[in-house]
C-alpha cells in the first residue's frame, strides 16, 4: 500500500494510492489509522508532500556500504555510524534542495529510507520491523567541505532542505528484491542492490533504539552506496528505488545575504 501526503485545493490531506487517484484518508494514518473519507483525488491534481515530516529526529546511518566507506578514504565501521538530521531539513518531492553559500561542495546520497509507525526502545532485531510503518526515498545531502573542515557532521548534513523525501510510504516492501539509483540530469551516478547494506534494517533498529526512543514519524536513513558526487545550481537530482518511486528535486544557490 502507497500512502502519500498531498496538498490540494489549498488543504494537506493523506490518501491511498489507487492507480491514478488518491483514496483520502481521514487523518494522519500513522495515528488515525486507514479510515477513508469516501472522496478521490485525482493524482494529477494533488501536488505530493513530503509524505513525513518526523516528530523528532532524523536518524541517519554513515559508511554503511563497504564500497562507500572506502571512496570516503576508510573502512567501514563495524557498528552503526549514527548521526542526526533536523526535521527542519525535510523537504518534499519536487521540491528545491538549496546550496548554501558557506559551502562550495555540495553532494547528493540516494539513501532507504525507514519510517517508525510506533514507539521503539530497545527493540531487538528479531522483533524491529514490528515498528515499521514503511518505507520511503531520502538525499542525505552534504556539504562535503564542511564536513572535512568541521571533524563533525551536524552543520554539514542539517541545512535547510538538506534531507529530501519521497515521494510515498510503502507499507509493504522488501529491501531484499530492490536496487538503488541515483541520477544528476539523467546520468546513472549511484547503482546498487539494497543488499549490499553492511547493517540491516532490523540492526540499525536494534542499535538505534537502544540509543533514544524512536517515535512516530521519526525516520531512518539507511546509508548510501558509492558514487557520491557534487551538483550544481540548475541540476535535477533523482533517486529511484525499485519498488517505492522516484524522487525528484531541482537545485539552486542561495541567494547571499545583504
């Protein structure tokens, strides 16, 4: 099942994707559940939202393909390498990723991305993906200059419009029987089975929960595979899971201030 989050006639609803319409629901299904108002949107007249915006954190996962760990100059970690995105990064498909002007190397990262549907805390893995609403698409963009200068990753990884997503939630999907894909103006930069994943969905779960609550709405970024790469002003950035879409966003600079 495909759950979108979606503007229309000037109002935020949820629907149910039914071939080319929208099955609107009641609420939020995450805390609503799947009740249905008995009106249909047409697709091409809903403009798809980024179909979560988390309650708390993005958590996100680095260096968890070996391929990845080694073009960033190292091995992979042998535990989870977590870090944090502000939810104020969040940004929808079709929507702008922004380059800011502090930085003069921004790079995209197709990522799997993992979005909670209860309360977790010291989850085991056996039982993770009891906590698994679905799953979505993500750019984990970066301010790869940043990131070297800084040592750390919080300012080079939480920009504004930093954290693309998109465009619907699959409820039901296995990374196991999908690829990962990622392209800048047409050109194939990121290709990748999910399995080549060094930490699986249930583990990150596992190691993740054990850290802090994961809440509803909170979302997983799952790591990237190699092929990172910069992009510029006026490019279009497009990351396809099979299985869950495409999501899509253009890019410009920021305007400098005055």
């Amino acid at each position: 099942m495909k759950i979108a989050r979606f503007s229309h006639d000037e109002a935020i609803m949820y629907g149910i994707i039914d071939e080319r319409e929208l099955v609107v629901l009641a609420g939020d299904p995450m805390f609503a559940g799947y009740e249905t108002t008995g009106a249909r949107v047409p697709l091409a007249d809903a403009a798809l939202l980024a179909p979560v915006i988390p309650r708390s954190k993005v958590v996100c996962v680095g260096k968890n393909y070996h391929d990845h760990a080694a073009e960033m100059g190292g091995v992979a970690p042998e535990e989870p390498l977590l870090f944090l995105k502000p939810n104020t990064a969040v940004i929808g498909p079709g929507d702008t990723i922004v380059r800011p002007t502090l930085s003069e190397r921004t790079e995209y990262e197709g990522e799997l991305v993992v979005v909670i549907g209860k309360i977790a805390k010291n989850v085991k893995a056996e039982n993770a993906l009891d906590y698994v609403l679905g799953y979505t698409i993500g750019n984990d963009v970066t301010a790869r200059d940043l990131q070297r200068k800084d040592g750390q990753w919080s300012r080079a990884k939480g920009f504004d419009t930093f954290c693309p997503l998109g465009p619907v939630i699959e409820t039901d999907f296995d990374p196991a029987n999908a690829t990962i894909e990622t392209r800048v103006n047409g050109e194939v930069r990121q290709h990748a089975p999910l399995t080549d994943m060094i930490h699986s969905v249930p583990a990150i779960i596992e190691y993740a929960s054990a850290v802090f609550t994961l809440l509803p709405g909170d979302v997983i970024m799952t790591g990237t595979p190699a092929g990172v790469g910069t992009f510029e002003a006026g490019d279009v950035v497009e990351v396809e899971i099979s299985g869950l879409g495409i999501l899509r966003n253009t890019v410009r600079d920021a305007v400098p201030a005055t």
